[in-house]
C-alpha cells in the first residue's frame, strides 16, 4: 500500500515508523514532515491543515491510506472530504473530532453517556461567567471551547486569574471563535494517565495505557506544554482501573455517537484523572497523543495498518494487539525558552551516537536539514520548541529510564532543555 501520513512531529516520526514495519506498507510519504522523518519517508511540501492541496496529492500520487496525525485537519473535516472524494483514511468524521474541536461538544455528550467528568456550566458572554465564578469555590478551571494549541485551559486560583483568563478568552478574543464560549468546571485532583484506544465505530481495541509530562520544569512546575516526556506502560491504570475505564467511559462514549448515528471510527483518547473516587474524564482528543505515542508504540508488536484498516472497515471486533512487556520510557529535548519564545537553527550533534545505543530509538520533531553553504545541506538543525523524542525500551521501568538517559547525555545542541525525571513517578522516587 502506499500510505501518506500527515504532520510533522514526534507524533509523526513515531506513526511513520511503525508503519514502514507493516508488510501491508510499499511506500510512506508524509505531508509535510520533517528531518527524521525524511529519512524513511518520502516529505511532501504540503501543510498539514491545507485539506485541498492534501486532497490533490493523494489522488494524483494514488495514495491507498491517509493517516491524520494532529487535530487541526480532522476537526476541519478532512476524513469526511477524502472519503466524498473515495480514498481511504483513517481517523474520525468531523462530527465525531468535535469531541476533541468543542469543549462543550464534549462536555454534553459525556453528561448524556453518564461518563464521569468534573461539574461544569456553560457561558456564552463574560458577565454570567463571572457572576458564576464569584459564587464558587477556587480553585476551579476556565476552559475555551474551541481548539487553543492546549493553551485554551487555566486552572485558576484566585478571583484575580479568573478575571484575567475570562478577559484574555472572551474580550481580547486570544483564542478567536475557540473562545467565544467557555467552560467553568471543578476542579479535579489525582494523577493523570492517558487511555488511547482505536474504534471502529462499535467496538474498540485499546492500545498500552500511558503517562505524559505536561509542565515545563521537573516536579511538574512552571507552565504547561505540548508535552515534555511520556512513558508506557503506566502503574497508576491496575488491570481493574483499565477495565473500569473501558467499560465505563471508552464503551458509553462509542456506544452514544454510534445511537445518535455518527459512529466514532478512529483513535479516541481519553485524558483521565485517576482520583480517591475512581477515573474522572479531563478532555478527549480525536488522535494519537503526542508525547504519548512515542512511548506506545516502540512496544506495540502486531500491525498497526491492519489495525487502522480494520477501523475504517468496521472490523475491529475479534482483533486484538500484541504487546511488548517492557516499559518505553521518551524524553523530550526542547529548544531553551520553549514554551514561549525560542531561537531556532541551532545544530544537533551526537545523535548518530545516541541512535546505535541498545534498545534507543530517536523520533524527530522539531528539525531539519540545514541549508548552510558549508554544510552540503546535511547537518541537521533545531526548527521548533519540541526538537527530539529521545525514547528507550528496557527490561523493567529502571533500565527502560536508564537506557533513555543515557543516549540524552550524548545528544548536545545549544540552549537544549530537558526533564530529568520522566518515569520518576513510576518508579516511585521522591519529587
Ligand atoms: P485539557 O486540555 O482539558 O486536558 O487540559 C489540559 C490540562 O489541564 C490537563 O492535562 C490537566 O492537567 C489540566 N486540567 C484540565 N481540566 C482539569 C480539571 N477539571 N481539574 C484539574 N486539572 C485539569
Ligand atoms: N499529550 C497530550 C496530547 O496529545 O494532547
């Protein structure tokens, strides 16, 4: 099959090269990817949210199956557009990705499949919404409706961040027609863990549970970001708490989309909040998680694109996916300054060293190729705030980090961050 995928992360990278193991896969392109992506796939020049340019090459270059890595496209309705023009492609139709493009979306049909989620209302205009906020409780969290780049969410802990996150959304419209309805809702406490799972529209196929590491600095401080490290399988989801979490939030959800006639086909991924009172419900994402999948799927043994097959073909039932017992470990070398500004064009060097390590695996996210006239276009240069996802697998959740670290130590570029303590929760150390 010839198989475009489309991004440009880490997410990507990692999609990218699970594929290329399928015996199913005769040729990957990937629109527009980036500069590890590029040495196992064809790159295509073509932005990941321009659906008519995208449409365009898959006819012409006879492309068997697009698979959509970020959300921007699936909300805008790319699934739906390709499969009008008869290609096949995996992910949810544009009704469904409103579980991911509207907060409120969300939020309603959880209330109608009686998945636990935190109370809420809703607030079209700034005045009900702080009138409403004067009456409860802090800490509580302000969330935009639409998508905000993971921005669109404060956890507020005075009247004063309210004000300002209201403000910001709703006045000085930050977040343009993804702000102009919010959501107040409580605020939840416990640890995080992200259920990934791919539907068929009936029945799903769960992959491995994880852990991602959202805020900037070790210990989960500073602010929060597109995710700084993630790791598999996770120990805070028991074999009770996934089943639970399955039964009780995964099936509802499918089950409802499919009565009300729009079957969820694709990846659904819940971000849990394990809490004293069982698995509550923090957002669903119409895609594979990223930093998430960079850990899951270094451990996933059968074929992803039979799986993605069987999804779009309403085959899912019967099938099941093999896994490695070791735990995957990714840390994420970021660009200094990230999440806010950040200098680009610094060169990577010791990656080749880092990529021969045992069991080390290196997926690329924010680089390229350098166009320096000395460089005969070969050294490879940062171009974003994620650069790379340095990711490990090993016998146990202590090798596994230890194996990771390692080839961290080796890679070097100018103002490089990272997090220290990706999988310390697991292994149970002290912050
Ligand atoms: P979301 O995009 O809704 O997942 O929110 C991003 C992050 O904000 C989550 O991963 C949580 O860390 C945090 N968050 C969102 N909603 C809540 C909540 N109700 N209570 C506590 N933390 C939350
Ligand atoms: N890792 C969080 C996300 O993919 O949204």
């Amino acid at each position: 099959m010839r198989i475009l995928v489309i991004g440009s992360g880490g997410r990507e990278h990692a999609l990218c090269w699970k594929i290329a193991q399928s015996a199913k896969c005769s040729k990957i392109y990937c629109a527009p990817g980036n500069g590890g992506i590029r040495q196992i796939a064809e790159t295509v020049d073509i932005n990941a949210d321009d659906i008519a340019s995208l449409l365009e090459f898959a006819k012409a270059n006879n492309i068997d199956l697009t698979v959509v890595g970020p959300e921007t496209p699936l909300v805008k309705g790319i699934v739906d557009i390709f499969q009008a023009a008869g290609l096949k492609i995996f992910g949810p139709s544009e009704n469904c990705a409103l579980i991911e493009g509207s907060k409120i979306f969300a939020k309603v049909l959880m209330k109608r499949a009686g998945v636990p989620t935190a109370a809420f209302k809703i607030f079209e205009n700034i005045e009900d919404a702080l009138l409403h906020a004067a009456t409860k409780t802090l800490p509580f969290v302000v969330k935009a409706d639409g998508l905000c780049a993971g921005k669109g969410v404060v956890i507020c802990r005075t009247q004063e961040d309210v004000r300002l996150a209201l403000e910001n959304m709703m006045v000085a419209k930050a977040f343009g027609a993804s702000g102009e309805r919010v959501i107040i809702e409580d605020c939840l406490v416990g640890e995080e863990a992200s259920i990934i799972v791919l539907s068929d529209g009936k029945t799903i196929v769960p992959l491995a549970s994880s852990q991602d590491h959202k805020r900037i600095f070790d210990g989960d401080m500073g602010p929060n970001t597109g995710g700084m490290g993630a790791y598999s399988p996770t120990p805070v989801i028991t074999n009770d708490l996934f089943k639970k979490i399955i039964d009780t939030i995964i099936y509802p959800i499918i089950n409802t989309l499919a009565q009300d006639g729009t079957p969820y086909k694709g990846v659904l991924y819940a971000g849990i909040m394990v809490t004293k009172d069982g698995p509550y419900v923090l957002e669903f994402n119409a895609r594979f998680g990223d930093p998430e999948t960079q850990a899951i799927l270094p451990r996933l043994k059968g074929d992803l694109v039979e799986a993605m097959e069987r999804s779009i073909d309403g085959k899912l039932a019967n099938f099941s996916l093999a896994w490695d017992a070791r735990p995957c470990v990714s840390v994420v070398l970021a660009s200094g300054g990230y999440p806010n500004g950040y200098e680009k064009g610094m060169e990577i060097k010791g990656l080749e060293e880092a990529a021969a390590m045992r069991d080390v695996i290196i997926f690329h996210a924010g680089t390229r190729r350098g166009r320096r006239a000395t460089d005969d276009n070969k050294l490879l240069i940062t171009s974003g705030g994620r650069v790379l996802n340095v990711t490990a697998l090993g016998d146990d959740m202590q090798r596994a980090t230890d194996n990771c670290y390692n080839a961290v130590k080796v890679i070097r570029f100018e103002k490089m961050h990272y997090r220290r303590d990706i999988g310390a929760r697991a292994l149970g150390r002290k912050r």
